[in-house]
C-alpha cells in the first residue's frame, strides 16, 4: 500500500497540540490603517480550530 499524501498547504498552516489543532488568523498582513488596535492585537492570536472543521484537517494531514 503507497504512503498517504499530506497536503501541503495545511502543513503550514496547522500544527497539533495536545487538546487539539492550533491555526493562525488571517487578515493581519496589510490594510492595517483601518484596523481598530484591538482587532489587530486580536488577529495576532494563535487559536485553535473549531472541533466541527477537525475531521477535515486530519484528513488532509495524515500523519498528524
């Protein structure tokens, strides 16, 4: 049996912890002038992933 394909994309972005899948936040590159503070300082968490889209991600990456 062939080895499972991870799919590159996902492997940058999203990493396995313990409790469960952590993601960045997107918007947070330019466009930063209309931003209130907060919603920037906001956009810089690492959070994790919603348990309704993990079968998804785990499908995507095999070997997490």
């Amino acid at each position: 049996m062939p080895k499972m394909k991870t799919n590159r994309g996902a492997a940058k972005r999203f990493r396995a912890t313990a409790n469960g899948i952590k993601r960045g936040q997107s918007h947070h590159r330019h466009i930063l002038t209309k931003k209130s503070s907060k919603r920037k300082r906001l956009l810089c968490r690492i959070v994790q992933v919603n348990e309704a889209d993990q079968p998804s991600i785990r499908r995507m990456l095999p070997y997490l």
